[in-house]
C-alpha cells in the first residue's frame, strides 16, 4: 500500500504500480499543509490517523511503515508512532530537522527540531525496541536524513 494525499491516482508515481494507491495521508486528522507548499497539489487533502488507516485496511499488524512526508513525520510520531498498541516491525522514513528546505518542508513543521529533539526521539523508540539499522544523510539538504529502524521484540 502506498498513501499521499498530495499526488493524483494517475501521476505515473503511482498509477500502474504494484502496490495499492491510496489518495490520503496519515497523520492526524486536523493536518493542514501550507500554501506555497511544492507538494501542495491544490483543493482539500485527506488524512487519515494511522488507527483508522489499520480499520479501513483491515490490518491487525504492519511488517513495514516507510514514510517521507516532509516535516509531518514529527507529528506521526507524537500523534500516533510513539503511543500506538500496534507497532509496525521496522521503520523507513526520512527525519526533517530545522533549516530543511522550506520549499519542500513548511518551516513550523519542524521548527525546534533540532539535534536535542532527535536525540529525544531516537531515545524514545530506542525505548520501544526499535535500534537503527541504516542511516544515510540527504546529499541534498543537510538538515535531512533518511533512517531504517528495526523493533528487536519483533523480529
């Protein structure tokens, strides 16, 4: 399955893929993105909480949760990662910090997020079994970097 809300089911991203598309975005439901925002693709954007995402699917676990969602990964892990009953195996996703590219990641997205709010965050899945795997720094932006995490008391 793969979920944004800001492509079109026909952007050859995603039309004719072997995966299941699906036009809305986890995270909260009261998640707003920025005019001016690169990915904003006009009109209203779905989003759906991890939980109700699990419903609709008809998931009980997940092997593997790979997200690049500019900035609103800080929110999926305060909002639902971090305090979630179900936690998904391993993890892939890209960490945006302060200073990313604001024409890729809305600013208050990530503002106060720096290298003490990562150490936070990585203590606080390090507390949930999860221990980093591979990490590899956005030759493009330096504030970015892309992380795969794997849940011991899963594997």
């Amino acid at each position: 399955h793969a979920f944004d809300c800001t492509i079109m089911p026909n952007s050859p991203a995603v039309a004719n893929q072997p995966f299941t598309f699906h036009e809305w975005c986890i995270g909260p439901s009261d998640s707003k993105i920025d005019a001016g925002n690169a990915y904003l693709k006009g009109g209203a954007l779905k989003f759906k909480t991890f939980a109700e995402t699990m419903e609709t699917l008809g998931h009980s676990s997940v092997d593997l949760l790979k997200f690049d969602i500019e900035g609103f990964e800080w929110d999926l892990f305060e909002s639902t990662l971090l305090v979630a009953n179900i936690l998904p195996a391993q993890l892939s996703f890209e960490l945006h910090t302060e200073g990313a590219n604001p024409g890729a990641v809305q600013p208050r997205k990530v503002n106060g997020k720096s290298f003490e709010a990562v150490n936070r965050l990585f203590l606080q899945l390090f507390d949930l079994g999860y221990r980093v795997v591979s990490k590899e720094l956005n030759p493009g932006d330096q504030f970015c970097c892309e992380f795969v995490l794997v849940n011991v008391g899963r594997v």
